[in-house]
C-alpha cells in the first residue's frame, strides 16, 4: 500500500512537471515566431464568428478590424465562439494597434480566463500565446476593453488562432 501511494505521489509531481514543461517549450516556441505566423491557422481575423456586446464601433475590414469599445471598464467588447474539434491546445497571434486606452485579448473555456494578454499603452501591441484546452467542446476568443477611465480605440491587424491535437 505503501509503493502504491508512493508510486501515486511520483505519478501527481510528474504529470504536474510534464505539463508545467510543455507549456514553457510552446510559449516559447510560439514567441519566437512572433513576427511569422504558424501554417495554416484554423481561424483567422475574418473567419472567426465575431458577436459584439455593445462597441461604440466595430467596423470589419479586409485586413483590419476597427473597434472603438464603450465606456464599461474591463467590459468584453467583441467575442468569437468555436468548436475546439478534440483539440489538446491553443496557440494564439495577433498584431493590433492601439489608439488610446486598453485592451485584454484572450481565450475563455467554461467561462474562464485559460490564456490572456494586456496592454495599456498606445502604440503596437503584438504578442502571442499558448495554452492547454480543458475537456470543454469550445473557446471563446475575447477582445474587452482593459481602461478604467473609458473607451478604448484599436486597431486589429491580425488575430491567429491555432488548435492543435
């Protein structure tokens, strides 16, 4: 009975370690082809499901999307819906330009926070990261406004989402 807790305690630490490990080696991996995109994203900027809360503008574009958020700090602005088909991961990319304000982009599974990147500077704002995916079906991609004095104005170059298996 003894072995077997101890085999159990190393099995937890390991599996604890394992996961811990691969999610360094992807982050990494996927930083540093921050300024290339991965092959083949499974969803793009304009073929993500876009559903928007209440923006004062969301204005879709070739090649860019335009959002000017309401006045609700720390509110989700723009959110996307997709099946995760078995998927065992998430990578994320994405380049946006920031007028004025703050932004938080993000993955939600369950209705959780899984992966989320901020910034409260103007300028360039490009940046990429990974995740592991629970047993939930779908995510949820998340643009929300990250200004507790109001509005924020963005610009959308690029969004890349990758599921892998």
């Amino acid at each position: 009975m003894i072995a077997g807790l101890g085999a159990w305690l190393f099995w937890s630490q390991f599996s604890n370690l394992s996961t811990l490990s691969w999610f360094y080696e992807r982050a990494q991996y996927v930083h540093n082809l921050r300024g290339s995109a991965l092959p083949n994203p499974d969803y793009d900027l304009h073929s993500l499901p876009w559903k928007q809360t209440s923006p004062k503008l969301f204005d879709l574009q070739p090649g860019r999307l335009t959002l000017v958020t309401n006045a609700e700090p720390f509110g989700y602005q723009l959110f996307a819906a997709v099946d995760t088909n078995g998927a065992k991961a998430a990578d994320i990319q994405f380049d946006v330009n920031i007028e004025s304000g703050g932004v938080t982009i993000g993955l939600l599974q369950a209705g959780k926070w899984i992966v989320n990147n901020s910034s409260q500077r103007a300028g360039p704002f490009v940046d990429s990261n990974s995740t592991q995916l629970g047993y939930g079906r779908s995510i949820t991609v998340v643009i929300a406004n990250n200004n507790a004095a109001g509005e924020t104005r963005l610009t959308v170059n690029s969004f890349r989402l990758y599921l892998r298996k």
